[in-house]
C-alpha cells in the first residue's frame, strides 16, 4: 500500500513520480478521486454538475394516465416527421428522408386541457419561448450593422452582439436557418468528406440529426425549467430518431460541442442511461447556450451555432489510459492543419500539448481538485503521449496528405480545415474537424502567408422543412 491514497500528505511531484513507477498507484489515485472530488455535484453551477447528476436531481413524476400517454406520443411521431437524418455506418453515409407520421397534430388547446404539471412544452408546431422577441429580425439587423460599419471597434461591437445573440435567443425560423449556415458544424463537414476520409482513416459509426426548431428552442431556456413529461417526449424522440440501443455505449456531441470538459456529459453508457440519452443532449445543449450568455464571463460564444445533434459509437480504450476531464481517456491525438483547395498538409501539431496543458491545469489546481487531478494525471502520462506521437507523426503525416490530396482532387471541399485525429491502440480516427483560423495552434502550424480564412457568410436560406413555430403557454 502506498501513501497515493492520502495525497494531501504529498507534494505534486511526490505523486507524479508514484504514479510514473509504482505499479497499482494511478489505480489507487483514482479511486481516491472518485469517492472525493468527483462524487460532490454543486448543482448551482451548470459546468461543475454532469448530466446525469442534473437529471437525477429533477423530478420524474411522468404521466399516468392513458390519454397523456397517447398525446405524449403523438408528439413524439410529430417530431419525428420533422427530422433530417443523416447516418454513417463506418463504411458509407446516407441521408435519411423523413416522412411526416400520418398522426393528427396536437394542439394548444389538447396541451391546455391536461393537468398543468402534465401538459408538455411543445408539439411538432408550437413550443414555450423566454422573451418572445422578433429575434431573426434583431440578429440580421446587428449582422448588417457588423457588415456596413468601417470604424473597427464599433465593428467588432457589432460582430460580438450578433454572434451573441444568435447562440441564446429564443428561436424562430430566420435564426434556426442562420445556425444552419455554420461550416463548423458537423452535418456540414462529415457528409462530405466520410466517405473519401475512410479509405485512410477510421471514423466511428455516426448518426446527426437536425433538431426540430420546437425542441431545439427548449435548449434556450433554464434547463430546470423542463418538465418530467417533456423529457420523457425528449428521450422517447431521440431513442427513435438515433435508433439507440440500450446494450451499446454511444458518444453524444451538439454539431459543434461535446462537452468533453466533463466527459460524463459526452459519455453515455450502456444500460438506463442510453433510454434517458435526450436529456444528455438537452443539457449540453442548454451548456452551450450558458457559455453564450451575459452572465458567463468570459462570454463564449460559437459552441452554441448549430442546429444539430450527434450520437457516434463509442470508441473503447484498448491500453486502459488514465483520464482527465471527469473520465476522458488520455490517448495520443493529433491535430493536422490542411488546405483541400491545394490539396497539401499546412502543419501539425499534438492536441495534448504539453505547455498548453500543463498551464491551463496548473491555473486552477490550487483551486480546484479537478484541475489537481488532472494536472497530476497529465504530468505522470506525458511522456508516454509525446513518444507515441514522434513515433506515428510521419507516417500519419503521408496519411493526411493523401487524404487531401483526393478530396482536392474529387473537389469534394474547399478551404483550410484542422483535422483531429485520435490513436487508439493501432488505430487512427478521424473525429473532429473545424475551419483552421477557429482552431487551436493555427498559430504554431500555418504561416501568415499560407492562411487564408474563409469568408464569413450567415445569410440564412430558410428551407420549407423548418416549417411555422408558434408559441405556447403551458
């Protein structure tokens, strides 16, 4: 027995080295973390309170009674009707053409002649709002004001207050479509490049669906406020829309956020949790929207400018790494840097990397026993990460390079993109991509005569499948 078990007795470095070469220490560590630290939710801060934590503590009185049940479901087959889905099995990619389910829709006043604790919050046409305000027509009056003012700061005033508003306003048609203009979201890059990426890297099984406008806007208000019979529509929609099965484990992301800070939000595991995993998305979703707000500093916003959902396969740790982020394994990623447009790799860099890591955790470890935690975790795995990655870096660089060098050919996208890459075992997956100039180490990996940032455009199209939104009081 070592004395990792008592930590409070030892200097960071004490543990690190325990961890680095006492076998059965980060075991010991571990566990330590998980009856302390982790096991104590502070259920007044969103990012401190997992999704699993936040739904357990709200109550789950759903209906009992038949004729709830029946509208209940009718809701759920509207909602259905209204959904894109677009599947990729790990070989190929298809889009799914919804069909409307031939049921009567629900209306205000069926909602309103339910018990009030039992009426849900929306239907396939209408949901529950904040504010009510003509938010489509604010955000594109603030988009134009970014796109005709010339002095810069007012400019970047406007540019902020647009961007803003477009990730926390209650939703209506105009700026549901405007979140659809994001290429950062996943429903825009993974359809296209899936079934060219797979020829040379592995990517997990993938279902993205773009959300209802009357569900998605559920995400705009206080989570807390979403009542048990709402939920319950929530899970039975997304167990049916992602062809769930409660015997796998899945990973849950919005198109643009995965919540992996805390890694119980993006993990779902098999068994009751899989039937509950809508609620997950919810309170991610909801995460995203917080980050955005006027009360968050600093104001983040960007994580909330998507109109999608994501369920993947789950990919399983062979080497059993340690984890970090509330139970994120620690495996060797890579990011690379590429311009399909001339089909060349601008750069590479190690998504862990070192420096980065060490101060972001070393930040808040005097504060925060997560942070400690993985700080002390990091430090003890690092080298292990680094080795891995100068040992495949050059052979995964031929890899990536190829790679974009079809799609340049096939003209399958355009523009500079990051491309995440994670090693697990022997296998390399392909799992998150975003726009170079809004991703990490674009700094260290593209030179200012290499970069050429895409232009900015959120001028919606609004599509027929979004369809009217009305409100409701319930």
């Amino acid at each position: 027995m070592t004395d990792i078990e008592n930590p409070v007795a030892l200097t960071k470095g004490q543990i690190i080295e325990l961890l680095r070469t006492t076998p059965g220490a980060m075991e010991q560590f571990e566990k330590a973390y998980a009856a302390g630290p982790l096991s104590h939710p502070d259920h007044n801060d969103i990012f401190a309170t997992s999704a699993k934590q936040a739904k357990d503590e709200l109550a789950h009185n759903v209906y009992t009674d038949k004729y709830v049940g029946e509208i209940c479901e009718r809701i759920v087959n509207e909602l259905l009707g209204k959904t894109r889905i677009w599947t990729f099995d790990g070989q190929n990619g298809h889009e799914l053409i919804t069909v409307p389910f031939p049921s009567q829709p629900v209306t205000p006043e069926e909602i309103n002649a339910l018990p009030e604790d039992q009426r849900p919050m929306l239907t396939g046409d209408y949901t529950t709002v904040d504010i009510n305000a003509n938010s489509g027509a604010m955000a594109l009056g603030m988009y134009k004001r970014w796109l005709d003012e010339t002095d810069g700061p007012k400019k970047q005033t406007y540019y902020n207050a647009f961007r803003q508003g477009l990730d926390i306003m209650d939703l209506d048609p105009i700026l549901y479509a405007m979140l659809e203009t994001n290429p950062n979201a996943m429903g825009y890059w993974l359809p296209q490049i899936a079934d060219t990426a797979v020829k040379y890297l592995k990517i997990p099984a993938t279902t993205i669906i773009k959300v209802p406008i009357t569900l998605l806007q559920l995400s705009r208000l206080d989570y807390g406020r979403i009542k048990a019979v709402t939920r319950k529509i929530l899970d039975e929609f997304c167990v049916k829309a992602f062809s769930l099965d409660t015997t796998k484990d899945y990973f849950v992301k919005t198109g643009t956020y995965s919540s992996k800070f805390d890694f119980r939000n993006a993990h779902v595991p098999a068994g009751k949790e899989v039937s509950e995993l809508g609620e997950y998305l919810m309170y991610i979703s909801n995460q995203a929207v917080t980050m955005a707000g006027p009360l968050t500093t600093p104001c983040i916003y960007g994580v909330s400018t998507t109109n999608e959902w994501v369920v993947r396969e789950y990919i399983p740790d062979p080497e059993n790494s340690p984890t970090i982020y509330k139970g994120l394994p620690l495996r060797t990623e890579y990011r690379f840097f590429v311009d399909f447009d001339k089909g060349i790799v601008l750069g590479v860099n190690p998504y862990w990397d070192y420096d980065l890591m060490l101060q972001r955790f070393s930040q808040g470890a005097h504060r925060n026993p997560h942070d400690m935690h993985d700080f002390i975790t990091f430090s003890s795995h690092a080298d292990k990460l680094m080795n891995t990655y100068m040992e495949n870096v050059d052979d995964l660089y031929e890899v990536v390079l190829s790679l974009a060098g079809e799609v340049h050919t096939k003209g399958i996208m355009t523009g500079q993109w990051s491309l995440d890459i994670m090693q697990s075992g022997n296998d390399f997956w392909l799992i998150d991509m975003a726009l170079a100039e809004n991703s990490a180490f674009y700094n260290n990996c593209v030179t200012n005569e290499m970069r050429r940032p895409r232009a900015e455009d959120w001028l919606p199209r609004i599509p027929e499948h979004i369809g009217k939104v009305e409100t409701i009081e319930v």
